[in-house]
C-alpha cells in the first residue's frame, strides 16, 4: 500500500438517471504531481472530484487514495487527503482563528496548535480575528486552502480555486499552489483556465463529456501536433507548387500571401533544397508550433449537440 499512487481512478462513471456526467474515467496522480485536470465548464470535473472524495458513490468503477477505497475504507481513506469542492464554506458570523479552530477540534488532539502556522502559510495572519462574513472571495479560498492544510495532506485537492478572483488574486493564488508545491504536497488542480495549468501542472488530463480525451504531460501533448510552417517567396504561388511536390510536405495552402504547410525536420530540409534548384528565393521559413489552446479547442470543442451542465448536487 505504501507504493500506492496518491490518486488512482479506474472506469469512473456516474449517471443521473439519462445523463452521464462523467463517462469511464481512468486517471492516475502520482506522488509530486500538480496535476491538472483540464476540461470546459460542464465536463464533469467537479462531479469527479466529489467521488474522488467520498462525496456522492459512483454508478461504476472505483478511486484509491494511496491505495484505500473511500467507499470501503470510510474516512480512514481519507487520511492525508484534503480540499474543497466547488468552494469553502465557512461560519460568515466567527473570525478565520474561530472557524479553524472549529475545524480542528473535529481532527483531535493537536491540531489547534497548528492553525496559526497555516494562516501565515496564506497569508491571513493579520485578518485571523476578522470576521469571515467581511472577507473577499481571494480571501474565503485562501483561508478553505489554510483549513485544508491543517490535516497536514499529502494530498490536495482543488476545485477552481481561482474562479471568481481578480488577476492579483489568481496571482496571488498560483504562487500559493507552488508554494504549497514545494512542500512536496501532491495537487490535483480542477480548472477550466489553459495558462493557470500551463503555469503550474507538470502533468494533465483532459477531459470532453465526461471522458478523459488526453492524459499525459504537457510536453507530449504539445510533440502530438504536426508543426505548420509559414514560408514567404518572392513567388507565392510558384513556392506552392514546389512544396507540393517535396515528400513529406503535407496540407500546403496559400493564406494572406503566405504558403503554408506541414511537414517534419527532414521534408523541411529537402524543400530547401528542391526550392534552391528550382530558383525561388524565399524570405521567411518559420516554424509555428500549435498553441495549448489550440490543441486543447481540438480535443474538446463541440461539433454536436452543448454538453449538459454538471448537477448542482448528488
């Protein structure tokens, strides 16, 4: 069991009555990960998460934290294992001190001890005695990281933490998950924005209806793409032709007075040459590798019917 991923989900599902939320979901968080998982609003990423944590049952298949199944292990699975879905609730009434405390008393012995250490950890130390009811968005999904924090996990999980934040406090909330990162806490990260993953994820899956369409690194990812080239000749047209007769050269249209084509590094350097024998001068040959967000629209836009939005609750 020590061996165990933090995080195993194997042929996840769950219907509400004709619609499936999440559809045969297989993923695995190893140890060290920030692990993004990555899909539109409407994927079924928060419905995963609330079984990834016990919270609803799955119609099939099964998760392991570090081995234990929340369904038949109860709330000894979730020991080292913390977060929120869908955001932190908090006592508006009490003080941030109060509500950890609160918190704390339901985790035993020792554990109030810690509650100033992980206000400091996000930065509330100074507004510990302020009411929660007077606290900005930024702030509530600091203090429920704080409150997460205090079971010390080993694993955390994320719902959106930055959704609703303006761009200081995305800000200030990404450099916390790297902070939280460098503690060699392992972080599954639920998100539907492609430059806070790309920031902070080594690995990711993405998901489209449900299902995981991509899991892997973003690197890998990225060498899935064919890399497009843009040439510029003095002769656009005749350039063109060129290109079409080269092997390996593929896709090739002309757009805005430009060619452009595919290719790998070997047909790319035979077209130079075919292009230098055949007397066309050309000014610009670059390669333009494909945007995440471009692979990202392309592994999950829509071309049928919008997918249904996720149930408010189990």
């Amino acid at each position: 069991m020590s061996d165990a991923p933090p995080l195993a989900a194997r042929g996840l599902v769950k219907r509400y009555g004709g619609l499936v939320a999440v559809d045969d979901v297989d993923l695995t968080v190893e140890a060290g990960d920030v692990f993004g998982y990555l899909g539109p609003n409407g994927a079924g990423k928060t419905t995963s998460l609330r079984m990834m944590l016990g919270l609803i049952r799955p119609t099939s298949g099964c998760v392991e934290l570090f081995g234990r199944d929340p369904l038949l292990a109860g709330a000894r699975a979730l020991d080292g294992v913390a977060g929120f879905v869908e955001g932190p609730r908090f006592y508006p009434y009490l003080s941030a001190r109060e509500n950890l405390e609160l918190l704390a008393d339901y985790d035993g012995a020792g554990t109030r001890a810690r509650v100033r250490e992980v206000l400091e950890l996000v930065e509330l130390a100074d507004r510990a005695s302020d009411r929660v009811g007077g606290y900005s968005h930024g702030m509530k999904q600091r203090l429920g990281i704080a409150a997460s924090l205090l079971r010390r996990p080993r694993l955390l999980l994320l719902d959106e933490p930055t959704t609703g934040l303006d761009p200081a406090g995305m800000r200030d909330m990404r450099e916390l998950v790297r902070r939280l990162a460098a503690e060699r806490i392992t972080i599954l990260l639920s998100s539907h924005l492609l430059y806070e993953v790309e920031e902070l994820c080594n690995r990711v899956a993405i998901v489209r209806r449900g299902r995981v369409v991509y899991e892997g690194t973003l690197s890998d990812l990225k060498a899935t793409a064919a890399t497009h080239y843009r040439l510029r000749a003095a002769d656009a047209e005749t350039a063109a032709r060129a290109c079409a007769t080269v092997g390996g050269i593929a896709d090739v249209r002309l757009e805005s007075g430009d060619v452009r084509f595919t290719g790998g590094d070997d047909a790319v350097a035979a077209l130079t040459v075919a292009l230098g024998r055949a007397g066309i001068g050309f000014t610009a040959l670059v390669p333009e590798t494909a945007s995440l967000e471009e692979l990202f629209l392309g592994l999950t836009e829509e071309h049928d019917a919008p997918a249904a939005a996720e149930p408010e609750a189990a």
